[in-house]
C-alpha cells in the first residue's frame, strides 16, 4: 500500500473512497483500490462487472468469474464491484466492452494507463455499497 501518512486520491483529486466491500475487492482486499510496490497489475479502476466484460477477460486468460478460495477471490458476476487492473480496462475499452467505473472510488494512479476523458465516458453514477 502506499505511505499510510499521506490519504490516496482518486482521478478526481479527492480522497479514494471504498470501491466494494461485498465481495471484498482491492489488491490488499481493504475494499479499497489502493496500490503498492508489490501490486504487479496495478489494481485500481473500481469498475461494475458486466457480462460482456467477463466473458471478455476469461477470453483473454483471466477468468474472474470462477472462485479461487486460496487467494481470496470469490468469483464476479454481473453487478459486482471489483478494483481492476488499469491495463485490462484500458484492453476492454479498445475492445469496446469496458465496465462503468466509479470514479470517486478509483486511484489516481489509473490515469497513468487510462485518460480521465476515457473514465468519465464510462463513469457510473455514485451511489452506495
């Protein structure tokens, strides 16, 4: 995670808010899409699955639909919030089948793969979970 001393923002400046915590997501499992060293697909766009992004991504070798109990991953569905990795959204947005994303709820790192202009064209409105 990054330096607990300085609040992680979101692609809106603000503070990043909690992007689900049923099913518990983030790289860290927080809830949040924090980010850290150790975070290799830099988790941090909250986005809504869709079934047209899952079937996508399990087409592409990353299946988040089936469970993995070991490492803590419950398995989506449509409807489920879930931090992704910056990259993957930014394929499926090429691809023409990127989820709507929270953006109060995503890092500012995301903006280092995608455009805010992107983001905002995707944007969910907010709402709680």
């Amino acid at each position: 995670m990054t330096d607990p001393k300085t609040p992680e923002k979101n692609v809106l400046g603000q503070l990043l808010t909690p992007c689900s915590h049923s099913p518990k997501t983030g790289f860290y499992r927080t809830g949040v899409c924090s980010t850290g060293p150790d975070d290799h697909g830099t988790h941090v766009v909250c986005a809504t699955m869709t079934k047209a992004f899952l079937d996508f991504t399990v087409s592409r070798g990353n299946d988040l639909v089936t469970p993995r109990p070991e490492l803590r991953f419950p398995g989506l569905k449509p409807g489920d919030r879930w931090c992704l990795c910056a990259t993957r959204w930014r394929e499926a947005l090429k691809a023409g089948v990127a989820p709507p994303v929270r953006l109060e709820c995503t890092h500012e790192k995301a903006l280092e793969f995608v455009t805010l202009d992107d983001l905002l064209a995707h944007t969910e409105p907010a709402t709680k979970h």
